[in-house]
C-alpha cells in the first residue's frame, strides 16, 4: 500500500490486526494506526479482542472493552464479539461473566454469541444454562440451529427431557415443509448412532415417542441408519424391531435395506436367517455381487460359507 502511495484506513487495519499472529504484530499494526490518525471504529475493536483472545491475551482482550475505545453506540456489539471470543478460546466463565454484564445493562447478547456459548458449554451440569440461552434467540434461523446442539448435548448426556418439547418446536416449525422435517429427524438418528457406545435402546425409545408422541413416520434413511447400527450392537432383538418398523411405516424393502439387514445377521452369525432373505436379493447386478460375497468373507468361518453369488 506504501509503494502504491494508498493511504490505509480502519478497515485495513481491522483486516490486518485481525490476522496478527502475535502481541508484537497487533501492537505494530495498532501503533501505525494511531500514527496514521485513523479513528478507532467498532470493527477495529472486534479485531483487537479476536487477535488478543487467539493469541491467548484474555486479559487485554477484556481490555478493549474497558479503556473507552469502543464507540457508545457499539458498545453491545462489541461485548458479544468478546463473549464469543472468550468462550471459542476456553474461557466460558469469563464470556458467562460478560454475558451477565450485558443483561444487567438491559442489553441483548448478538445471536450468533449465544449460538457459540451454547456450542462451548457441551460438558456435563450445563443443561439448565443452554435452555436459558435458547431462551434468549428469537430468529428462527438461529433458534433452530441453537435447538438442535441442545438435542445433541442431551443425547450425549442422557438428559431425555428436553429433547421431545425440542422436537415438537422444531416440527411445528417446518409443519409446511416436509423436506425439512424428514432431514432434522433424519439428523436426530445420525446423533442417536454416532453415541459411544451405541444406545439402541435410546435409538428405539426415540423412534417410539417420535411416532406416538409427535406423529411423525419415520423416514427410510432414519431406519436404514438403526438398521446399520445394529452391526456394533450387542441385542439381535432390535435388528428385528426395526426391520419390522419398514412395513409399519409403509416402507417396502429394497436392495438397501436387505443388504443392510443381510450384513446384520452375518454378524451375528444368524445364518439360516441370512440364508433365506439372500433369496430375496436380485443377483444381475456385479456389484451387489461383490457386496454379497465381501459380507460373506469378513463374517463367515471357512467352514460356515454360504455359496457367494457368481460375478
């Protein structure tokens, strides 16, 4: 900018302290500023706080805030910037402690400052504080997004309150738009399995409720990914539950899900039943071929082969 005899200006210096790397580059660059005589705005501010905080300056983070820098106008602005840099950076009980400041003022914390403490305070006592926060967004876009780390942090750590008066929102919220509904609960199923360990029973007892409680049938991709989970489960009896949930929902089986439900019963060494549904696996295709005979070699003893399809 020198050699181009272009005069910066807050927003190049916003750019450029943002992107500092250390306290001696965010000095230099706020230095050059002053020198320069360009105004402190709010964005230049926004930069000192995530340029400190990221470089694990906490304190003079808080600074930015104190020393009268920030315009009076973006003052509120400015503070959910902090909350969210605080709590990005493992300092939740400092953005918590800014957080309350902001309310005690009568001001409202920036949603997407709420949506980074609700993504920040995922260990376990929190529940409480998460639904305070979701509380406070009234954006349907942010709202959702909130609700739904709220489900995830509930899932992971049983808290199974929550999580059907979550879901009866978020469904009267997409009551016009089935796509949208099919993939949230969809997504639901996703977090059910990726538990560790795998929950069946909580993975079961959610598609019960979601059907009784919210009358919503599940999709085939809820089911598919219950069905799949069955393979690192420990009870058969679920494997049949929801095999019979296809039928139940109106779902006829396809080449999917028979190959799923063939895999699961390999694996637990079921192989009279495995047996009488490969019959009702179509074998033109090669590649459902390989599929068969590669489900055969990983679960299968030598002895316990079944003739594999032909390729």
């Amino acid at each position: 900018m020198e050699d181009a005899n272009v005069k910066p200006d807050s927003q190049s210096f916003s750019y450029l302290i943002n992107n500092c790397k250390s306290e001696q580059d965010i000095n230099k660059f706020f230095n050059e500023m002053k020198h320069a005589e360009v105004h402190v705005t709010k964005h230049v501010c926004m930069s000192l706080i995530n340029a400190h905080a990221a470089c694990g300056q906490f304190m003079k983070a808080k600074q930015v805030i104190s020393d009268g820098r920030v315009p009076i106008k973006s003052l509120n602005e400015v503070k959910s910037v902090l909350v969210s840099a605080l709590a990005s950076h493992g300092q939740v009980s400092d953005a918590l402690d800014i957080y309350e400041e902001i309310k005690k003022s009568k001001g409202n914390l920036a949603p997407k400052a709420v949506i980074c403490l609700i993504e920040h305070m995922q260990c376990e006592g929190n529940l409480d504080r998460l639904l305070h926060l979701l509380g406070e967004l009234e954006d349907k876009d942010y709202w959702v997004d909130a609700a739904f780390r709220i489900i995830s942090y509930s899932i992971r750590h049983e808290h199974f309150g929550p999580i059907m008066h979550l879901l009866k929102k978020l469904k009267d919220i997409y009551c016009n738009d089935e796509v949208a509904r099919h993939i949230l609960f969809d997504e639901i199923f996703f977090l059910v399995v990726e538990k560790d360990p795998i929950d069946l029973e909580l993975g079961w007892n959610m598609l019960q409720a979601i059907k009784h409680e919210l009358g919503v049938i599940p999709s085939r991709k809820s089911l598919d990914v219950l069905l799949s989970a069955c393979q690192s489960s420990k009870d058969i009896s679920f494997c049949f539950k929801i095999w019979e949930e296809y039928q139940k929902a109106g779902l006829p089986y396809n080449i999917l899900s028979y190959l799923r439900m063939y895999q699961v019963l390999l694996a637990f060494g079921l192989l009279e039943h495995a047996t009488t549904l490969l019959s009702n696996i179509p074998h033109e295709d090669p590649h459902i071929c390989y599929v068969i005979n590669a489900c055969q070699t990983a679960y299968t003893n030598s002895q316990d082969k079944m003739k594999g399809f032909a390729v």
